[in-house]
C-alpha cells in the first residue's frame, strides 16, 4: 500500500505544480502563455504514463482521472503553444468541472476516499474561475491567484500528506 500512496502523492504533486506554474503566469503583467503550454505538456506526460500503469495496478477509478487530467493538460498546453487562444482552454475546464462533480461523488459515497472527494471538490473551484476568465468575466490576476492558492490546498498538501503517509487510501 506505500507504493500506492507514494505513486498518488507524485502524480498529485506533478498536477499542482502545473496548476502551480499557470496560476503564476497568469498573475504577471504580460504573461507567457506559449512556455506555460510546453510546461503543461512537459508535466502531464509523465502522469499519463503512471495513470496507464496505475490502470495495470487496478485502480481504475482513479486511473481514469488522473487519464482525463493529463488528456485535458495535454490539450490544453497544444492550445496555448499554438496560440488559439483562452477560450478553448475555458472550455475544456468546463468539462472538466463537470467531471469533477461525479468523481467528487463516486470518491465520497461509493468509495469513502475522503482525501480524493476533498481533492476533486476543491478543483472544481480553479477550473470553473478559468471559464470564466477565458469568457471575460475574471481577471487573468484574479484566476492566476485562485490557482496558487488551490495548488496549495488542494494539490500539493495532500501530496506531502501522502509522501509523509499521514492521509490513508
């Protein structure tokens, strides 16, 4: 069971630090979307390989989102090096806020993974703010600002909690 919580608590730190960079970038006079992209991708790769491994595991569950996270990442940083623009980013966060509410429950009430539910919950916040920055009606600060603050909270505490092996799975 280590292994497992040690593999959780990489691929959590690995998404906080990407929500990390971008709150970051966003919170800048001019940021630059185009690095923040290649470092999306930089960091979703490594957690789609141990989400396909994570699935070899058993745990598909919970290898499906971290799946979908590193597919939306992965479109999202091709669309900001590209420079399409925010809007189809705004968009793939809106799916992923909807997903998030049926992991949010699958996590707390089928599975009682308290820690996940808490994780999932929380990360409907920072996607559903970058809708609405990519449709106008938040700043880039105030977005770049939701995101530092929940990589924090919601990402990278929980991964050190798992490292440290203070929260169970």
């Amino acid at each position: 069971m280590a292994f497992v919580e040690s593999l959780v608590g990489q691929l959590l730190w690995f998404y906080g630090a990407c929500l990390f960079v971008l709150g970051l970038s966003l919170t800048s006079e001019k940021p630059n979307l185009k690095s923040v992209g290649i470092f999306l991708v930089i960091g979703a790769i490594p957690n789609a390989i141990l989400g396909f491994y994570a699935m070899t595991l058993g745990a598909f569950l919970s290898a499906t989102l971290v799946l979908m996270f590193a597919v939306i990442l992965i479109a999202a940083g091709i669309i900001l090096v590209r420079e399409y623009g925010l809007v189809p980013v705004g968009d793939c966060a809106l799916f992923v806020a909807i997903s998030l509410v049926w992991f949010t429950y699958i996590f707390a009430v089928e599975l009682q993974e308290y820690v996940l539910a808490y994780i999932c919950a929380m990360l409907i916040i920072p996607f559903l703010s970058l809708t609405a920055m990519s449709r106008g009606k938040l700043s880039l600060k105030a977005t770049g600002w939701i995101f530092v603050v929940e990589a924090f909270i919601t990402l990278l505490i929980p991964s050190w909690m798992y490292f440290m092996k203070i929260a169970p799975i």
